[in-house]
C-alpha cells in the first residue's frame, strides 16, 4: 500500500521578524529529520505572524522567505508548504499558501479566497479568485488559508476537483480553538479526505493561539495533534485506504447537484 508522509511544524511564530521565523524552520526540520518526500507544513503568514502591517509581512516575489523555503525543500528533499504575504502592485498584499518542490522550485500557489473582515485583513490583503488543486507524489491536493475553513463549498468545490488530501494553514485563536477542531473533523469527513491543519502557536500583540495542529484522517478520525506548544507532529496517508473508502461508501458520487 502506497503512503505519504506528512510532516507538521507549528511555530510560534516571532512577531514581524523574518530573520527569527526562519531560524526557527531550520531549527525544527532538524530535531524533526523528514525522510525525502514528505509534505512538510507551516502556518499561515509563517515568516511574520498574523500581523496587518505589511511592511513588515509583504515581500516581493522572488523574496527572502522564498528562497529560505527552496533551500530548505532541496536540503531535505521534501515538498514544503508555507505561508507567505507577495507584496502586489497596488501596494496591497496576497496571503498565500506556496509550494516548494524537492528540486527547489515553486509548484503551486494559493491566494486565500476568504479574508478574516473581522481582523482587518479585507484592508490590506486582496482575496484569492478560485481553489488551487497540485499533484504531490500522484495525490492531489487543495490548498486552504485559515478562515476558508469556515466556508465548506471551497472545500467541495475541491473534492470535486479530485483533491484527497487538504492542507489547512491557520493562524487560528484560542478563544475559537474548538471551532478549528470541529472544523477540520468535519471537512475530512464530509469530503472523504485526509486534513491537515497547521496553527501556531504563542502569543501576538493581538491575540492567543492555541497550537492543536492535527493531521485528519478521512474517516475523520485524529491521527496525530501538536497541543499547545512549539514542535512537530507527522503520520503516514494510506492512499489506497482513502480511495477504498470512497469506492465502498461513494458519498460524493450520491451528491445531487440540482439541489
């Protein structure tokens, strides 16, 4: 049987401070050693924290945080997943989920479609158009940012795709902490798919993060979860298990799409 690994880093993240966060992703990919091929995941906005100013987070492509992520996905021969603010022409910026390849060169990018109004990100961050679906190791897989977890179709709309693995990176508040598990259970199960949430950890000047990030399996069923500190957590996808499942329980193919 066919399986991937999946590797976590939840950080707590260094408020503004590239040089800091960087560090702390080299730091953990060695005390973690992922074996080459692993997906290798980062919160939301990873480099900077959840901040608004964005001269502090937006970076010009190709940035800083860029090329750390490409050194760092060919030193260990890993597919490396981070979330990173592109600095746009209009001077505002993009929260983006972005994949690194083992070769060291970018093989997708997402735009986080639902922006967080009541943080003040709709001010600075312009939304992403559409879901983005990449082939990892012949998985497909849809890329998700924080708040579209709140929002199912995005998730359906990526199933129907084809997706069988989503990776959700957050930087997600204690005060909601319950929501996120609750949430991420419920999108593996109702789509058949394996989950993987990565949250940070710590504090910022603004708010409490509980860490809690959690690999999902498609039966919804918790197959690894971080806690509340800084550190890292992986498992092992069986492939064919998912597509079984979904061949011996064909949910989404009894989906009525006139209703």
């Amino acid at each position: 049987m066919v399986s991937q690994t999946i590797l976590a880093l939840q950080t707590d993240i260094v408020w503004e401070n590239l040089d800091a966060n960087h560090r702390t992703w080299e730091r953990l990919l060695v005390q973690a050693q992922p074996e080459p091929g692993s997906i290798v995941v980062l919160p939301e906005m990873a480099a900077s924290g959840f901040s608004m100013n964005l001269e502090a987070t937006a970076e010009e492509s190709p940035s800083a945080s860029e090329s750390v992520c490409k050194r760092l996905a060919v030193h260990w021969k890993v597919h490396l997943v981070c979330g990173l603010v592109q600095k746009t022409t209009s001077g505002l910026g993009y929260n983006q989920s972005v994949v690194f390849g083992p070769d060291g060169l970018e093989s997708s990018r997402y735009t986080k479609m639902q922006l967080f109004t009541l943080g003040g990100e709709a001010n600075v961050h312009i939304p992403g158009k559409s879901t983005v679906i990449t082939e990892i190791n012949g998985i497909k897989v849809g890329l998700f940012v924080c708040y579209d977890l709140r929002f199912p179709e995005l998730f359906r709309e990526s199933a129907r795709q084809g997706a069988e693995l989503f990776i959700v990176i957050a930087c997600w508040p204690s005060k909601r902490a319950d929501h996120w598990v609750t949430l991420l259970r419920a999108r593996a199960i109702e789509n058949q798919a394996w989950v993987v949430g990565v949250n940070r950890a710590g504090t910022d000047p603004n708010y409490t993060y509980p860490g809690k990030s959690l690999i999902v399996d498609c039966h919804g069923v918790v197959q690894a979860d971080a806690g509340s500190l800084e550190g890292s957590i992986s498992s092992r996808m069986e492939i064919e298990e998912l597509r079984q499942w979904r061949r011996d329980f064909p949910a989404l193919l009894d989906r009525r799409l006139d209703h």
